[in-house]
C-alpha cells in the first residue's frame, strides 16, 4: 500500500518552477467561461452561410470538439504519473489542463448546438490519419502510464499528447481556424473564445516541452524515444491536413482557407519544439528552467 514519507509544503514549501508559473498564469489568464459567450451574431452568420461554408465549418468544428473531448477523457494518467513521481509543483500545473480541456469541450459543443443546430454525424468528418492519432495513439500512450511509469512511457505520452495533439494539430487548426474567420467578419463569439482557447494551448505545449526537456535532462538517452515518437507521429499530423482538404480537390476551399497555410505553420511549430528539447540534451534542471521561462517569454 502507497504510503507518504513526508509533504513538500512542511520540508521546505513549494518550489518556484516552472511549471508553478504557469499554474499562476492559468489562475489569471484562464478564468474565461464558455457559458458567457454570445453566440447571438454567431447564429446570423451562420444563417447567412451557403451548404460548402457551412460543412467546411462544421468539419473544422468537429476535430476541435472531438479532439478536445478524446483529451479530457485521456488525460488523468498523465497527471497520475505526475503525481506519483511527488513533483506537487507539476501536479499543480496539470490540475488546470483538466479544466480548461473540459472548458474547450464545451464550448464547441455549445456552437454545434446553439449555432449550427445540433448536427448529427459529425465522425464522417474524422479522416484516417485523425482517427489513427485521437481514436488509437492518444488513448494507447495515456492508459499504458497506469502501468508503466518508466521515463520511456512518459515520453512516448508527452510527445503524443503536447507535441503532436496540442502542438501541431490544436494550435495549427486553431490558429488558421480564427484568422480565417475573423478575416470574413465571421462568428465574432467564436473568434473572442478562440483567443482564449489558443491562450491555454499554449501554456498546455509550454509545459510539454518543459516536461520532455526535464526528461531528457535526466537522462540523455530519452531524447531517442522522443525522437522516434515525433517521427513515428508527425506524419499522421499532416495527413490530418492533407486528407481534410483532399475533399476540395477540384474548389476552391471557402474562407481563405489554404492547406499550404496549415501544413506550413504546423511544420514551423513542430520543428521550433523539436529544436528546443533537443537543446535539453547535456542541461542541467535548473537550465531547464530558465530555458523554458525565456522560450514562454519570446
């Protein structure tokens, strides 16, 4: 039976890391509520939008949705295997992901209900190299931690979970989803909460790459593991762009909409983390620390 030797709070207190900063940032800047969102100009536009905007819409929609629900539903492993290694600081930090994931969850199930009229069978929009990283990979990584808490396992998830979910499909998707729309004058309820969804993936693949780094900090030979599951990943993640827009083979996409700009800015973002958690290999923690405060910071 598990047992505690002691608490951090009455040996010392709480250390200031990183990951404790960002436990502060997500106190203050992730205090928005997806039940205040005025979706009523939202509901304007989204009458006014012809069948081809209106699908491209709800097929964005439904890989956010879903995503952010697959990792609501995935990620307490993660913050288990946090907590069982007795790092309080992290385990602090990750208390807010559940929050905010489920915050996510809601408010896109909001705009499908409210917005788009509750449509049905939206998992014909979720193409191959979406199912295989949300429906098998994310969920595969995160349930093996519950019984394997080797540094192997908790890279494997990290990189899954951070770097490929959040860090290409999330902040891509998101990114050029809100530039598109708020450069048609479109969904203003929707663009003002993406700022706040994009606020919070960013503190989320903050603490990912601080994870893998500290990893890899602590033992040089994880940054192979690291390695091979980016490399093993990273190709589903643009097929997930490759395969979406395959469906406007012969249209022009509505909005702007262009698949070189998702490919693009998810291929810049991959390698700038990629390059940051290789600098981790012959660092010490604490130069973790400061690395990753002033890659926030920038």
């Amino acid at each position: 039976m598990a047992v505690h030797e002691g608490f951090r709070t009455t040996s010392g207190g709480l250390r200031d890391c990183f990951p404790l900063r960002l436990y502060t940032k997500a106190k203050r800047l992730g205090a928005w509520d997806p039940a205040d969102v005025d979706f009523t100009q939202d509901r304007r536009d989204w009458q006014s939008l012809d069948e081809i905007q209106q699908e491209t819409i709800l097929s964005l929609t439904s890989l956010f949705v879903a995503g952010e629900e697959a990792v609501t539903l995935d990620l307490l492993p993660l913050v288990l295997a946090i907590a069982r290694d007795r790092r309080v600081e992290e385990e602090m930090y990750l208390t807010t992901f559940l929050y905010e994931e489920a915050k996510h969850t809601e408010l896109f199930a909001r705009f499908l209900t409210e917005v788009a009229g509750s449509p049905g069978d939206l998992e014909r929009f979720h193409v191959p190299s979406y199912r295989t990283i949300f429906y098998e990979e994310l969920p595969a990584a995160m349930e093996r931690l519950l019984t394997d808490p080797s540094r192997t396992a908790l890279a494997r998830a990290s990189v899954t979970y951070n770097m490929i979910v959040e860090g290409v499909l999330a902040e891509t998707g998101y990114h050029s989803y809100h530039e598109s729309l708020a450069a048609n004058g479109l969904m203003p309820g929707l663009c003002a909460s993406l700022v706040h969804v994009k606020r919070d993936e960013s503190r989320h693949i903050a603490y990912g790459v601080y994870l893998l780094s500290r990893l890899v900090a602590e033992d040089p030979a994880t940054w192979e593991t690291i390695e091979e599951r980016m490399t093993e990943l990273f190709p589903y993640a643009l097929g997930v762009v490759t395969e979406t827009f395959a469906k406007y083979a012969s249209d022009e996409p509505p909005f702007g909409l262009k698949e070189e700009t998702f490919a693009d800015f998810a291929a810049s973002q991959f390698h700038k983390r990629y390059d940051r958690i290789a600098r981790a290999r012959g660092k010490t923690l604490a130069e973790i620390d400061t690395i990753a405060e002033e890659d926030t910071a920038a």
